[in-house]
C-alpha cells in the first residue's frame, strides 16, 4: 500500500468535522435521554475561550475579536474517532 501524504489542512479540517459532528451526536443524545446523571455526562461542556470578547478600537476600524469551544465528552470520542480513520484516507 503507497504511503499518502495528507496535508495539515486537511488532518485539521477532519478533526474539527469529528468536533462537530461529536458535538451534534452528543446534544442529540442529550435530548433523548431523561435528565439525570448520564444525561448530564454527555451534555456539559468545557468551554473555554475568550470571555468578554476583546474589542481594539483604532478610530477607524473597530475589531473585535473573541471565540468560544463547547466541548463535551461526545465530541472527543469524535476527534479521537476521525483521527483512527484518518489512517485509511
């Protein structure tokens, strides 16, 4: 089998689609399971990221600048899940 070289673009864009797509799966889940202590474990997230956003002001342009990551348990089992498929793309 040749060796495949994958671009880290490419390796980048994969993880954050398996971020998202475990995201997505696990707020489903969520949503069909009674509340309670499970529900809870695939619901709450860490979040970090920038709180309040960062806001420069240079007089003629204003910019502001701030992100936030929701990540729950459901999300790293898909990056963790994309980055094993990764071997076969």
């Amino acid at each position: 089998m040749p060796f495949k070289r994958k671009g880290a673009g490419f390796i980048l864009l994969m993880l954050v689609a398996g971020a998202l797509l475990g995201s997505a799966l696990g707020d489903l889940v969520g949503l069909v399971l009674p509340g309670g202590v499970v529900r809870d474990f695939f619901t709450n997230a860490l979040r970090p990221g920038v709180d309040p956003p960062l806001t420069l002001n240079l007089l003629w342009v204003t910019l502001t600048v701030g992100f936030t990551l929701k990540l729950n348990v459901v999300a790293l089992l898909g990056v963790v899940l994309m980055a094993y498929l990764l071997k076969w793309l």
